[in-house]
C-alpha cells in the first residue's frame, strides 16, 4: 500500500521558537490515523505547515502521494489533492454552499460536478445548507459536516481534520464522526488532530500517534488513546520518561493578552 502522506525530518520555528523538531509520519492510502497532544505540542502547527502557512523557517521534507509539497504554493498544494478541515470554519457571506462546491470541483477538473455535490449533500445531511451562504448561521456539529461534505465532493488524497470535535457536544460528535468514517476510502488518507479520546469511539483509526513538544513520542493502535483516557499525557510520560520540561513564562503588556496565538496547537 502506497502512502498518501509521507514526512521525513521535518522542523518548524517561528523566529527562536522552534515548534515542530525532526518530525516523521507515514499515512497510506485507506487509513485514518489520528494525532492526540497537550496543547501547545505543535499538532496544528503540522498543519499550517503542511497546507501551506507562510511565516515558518522549515525543514525536511513532506510528499503527497510521492510529490514533494513543501516548495509549493498553497493552492498547488490543494490541485495536487491536500485538503484541510478547520477547527474554526469561518463563514463566508454571499457566497452559498453548493457555489463553492461547483466552482472548486470547476477548478479540479472534476467531472459530474452536481451529481456528485446532491449524493453528497444527502449522504452528510446537508441539503438544507446547500443555498446558504457557507457556513452562515450554523451550529459547531453543522459547520463540521459542512466541511466534511466539501472534503468528499472533491475528492482529495490526503484531509487533514484539525480538531473536527473542538467545541461540539456529544451527539454533534457522534455525527461528525459518523460523517468521518462514511468518507474512509482506499482513494483517501486522512490525519484527524484531537485532544481527546471520545470521537474516537465513533471513528476506528488504524493508527494513533501522540505529539509532545513537537516530536511524536509514541505511536499504536487504537488501545493508545485508551491509555491516555485512563492515565492522561502525564501517565504516558511517566511510561515512556519524558521529563516535563517548562518553558520561562514570558512577559507580556495587558493589550497583548488580546492577541491571536497561532503558533500552538
């Protein structure tokens, strides 16, 4: 089986905070695999850098589908078939669902473009959000099938989920993660970033990996997030002897607090 997602060696620092530190992950076609981490361990960070984020100092390498990414654009990133689903979709007025979804599969080429979008639409329950401004009005649960859906008509080959459960209560999980697992295909691989290990009883990832300060320390079945549910990141640093290693609080002024902080995750 050949990997829809390969990366080697790769680092990541914004100015002397390095963040991402000689990371390696593997993700064939057909599989799920999910990232589990405190925050701040860089598991958003992978995708800034992956998708395309600019203001990173980079190194190693990442290929999809054996072609190298990481000296691409962001949107030749996306025509070679990387998509990602944000943990904050924003809304975008004035422009309707079902729009984007013709005018993106337009750009991929894609044919049976509305045939595709309808099968979609009722297979992730969004038929109703179809002639709406994207994301205009939706719950969290509904803004995350969207994204879903979007993922599914164009057909990617690798979606990376960032904290699709971020936010959602238990039944809004349970139907995303549903959504998730009707989109597994052997055309697709997909990397699902969650803090916690609840959507992971809906969804079945072949692989679980944990990211603690920018390195992934251990990697297993789905048995792993089990492990963290029960002794929480602590426990398996104590198994794997993983000091914890703290960072000198930094001073800041009273109108930096109310900044963005994009750098962890």
């Amino acid at each position: 089986m050949s990997n829809a997602l390969e990366v080697r060696d790769l680092s990541a620092s914004v100015g002397d905070k390095q963040i991402l530190k000689s990371l390696d992950l593997a993700i064939p076609f057909g599989e799920i695999h999910a990232i589990m981490g405190p925050n701040g361990s860089g598991k958003s960070t992978l995708c800034h850098v992956l998708t395309g984020k600019a203001g990173y100092e980079i190194s190693g390498s990442a290929s999809l589908d054996g072609t190298q990414i990481l000296d691409k654009a962001v949107d030749e990133r996306a025509r070679l078939g990387l998509l990602q689903a944000f943990q904050y979709p924003v809304e975008i007025p004035g422009v309707e669902l079902e729009t984007l979804a013709l005018e993106a599969s337009e750009e991929r080429e894609m044919a049976g473009a509305e045939v595709r979008i309808l099968e979609a639409a009722s297979r992730f329950g969004v038929e109703g959000f179809l002639r709406r401004g994207v994301n205009h009005d939706l719950s969290g649960g509904e803004k995350k099938r969207s994204e879903i859906f979007q993922i599914s008509v164009l057909e990617p080959k690798v979606a990376l989920l960032d904290e699709i459960d971020s936010g959602l209560d238990i039944d809004a999980v349970r139907r995303v993660a549903e959504a998730v697992e009707e989109m597994r295909s052997p055309k697709i691989g997909m990397l699902m970033i969650t803090h916690y290990s609840r959507i992971l009883e809906y969804v079945t990832p072949d692989r679980v990996h944990v990211m603690i300060d920018g390195r992934i320390v251990e990697s297993g079945g789905p048995e792993l997030a089990l492990e963290l549910e029960d002794g929480g990141y602590e426990g398996l640093k104590k198994r794997l002897g993983i000091s914890a290693v703290r960072a000198p609080a930094a001073t800041k002024g009273p109108s930096e607090f109310f900044t963005d902080t994009p750098f962890d995750g």
